[in-house]
C-alpha cells in the first residue's frame, strides 16, 4: 500500500538557482530510486522565516507530494538530515481527506498558472 505524503523543506538562502534546482533534484531522484511517484512539486521561492534557524532569517522553501513506500520516506528525511543545503524539513502522510484538499488545491493553482 502506498501512502501519500507532503513534504516542505527549507533550504539556505545563500545557494545560487542553479544549486537550489541540483538540490532539489536530488531528493527527486531518492525518493523515485525508491519507487516513489512525484504527484507536484512547488517552489515557494525565498520566504523570511519566522524565527533565525543557523543564524539565517530567510530561506528557500520548496513542497514536494508523492506516494510512496515508508522506505522511500526514510531515505528521503536520511538525505535531508545529511545534506547541509536543508535547514529544516517537515513531512506529513495525507489521510483521506487531506489527500483530496490537496488534489482540489493543487488544480486551483495550476489554473491560476494558465
């Protein structure tokens, strides 16, 4: 049984576009290495945090859905503590409901796009 997930994480403010989108791709790829599917994917840009984390008082917040296995989910928030790029991360599993608030969501803003 796959199980959908939400996951936020920040990363540093001082990494060029090119490095955010290396990073970015990276836990990509971790979580379909492990057979994740990636449902969407948002970039939130460069947001002021509401309290320092590392000395910093800004950073780069990036929202990636997928289902996937608890497996590709360890590997995933694994990479996350190891890689100095991520200051905070937090990942929830979409029950239910949540799941289609955030399908409903998630069409809303790709029509806004258009």
């Amino acid at each position: 049984m796959m199980n959908q997930y939400e996951t936020v994480f920040i990363m540093t403010p001082v990494l060029s576009d090119q490095q955010m989108k290396e990073a970015v791709e990276k836990f990509k790829g971790i979580l379909t290495a492990n057979g994740a599917e990636i449902i969407n994917e948002e970039e939130w840009g460069l947001k002021t945090l509401a309290y320092p984390i590392q000395k910093k008082s800004t950073g780069f917040y990036q929202l990636l859905e997928f289902k996937g296995e608890p497996v590709a989910l360890a590997k995933l928030e694994t990479a996350f503590r190891r890689d100095e790029r991520v200051i905070r991360y937090l990942t929830v599993k979409l029950e239910k409901y949540a799941a289609e608030y955030a399908a409903k969501r998630r069409n809303k803003f790709n029509k806004k796009e258009d």
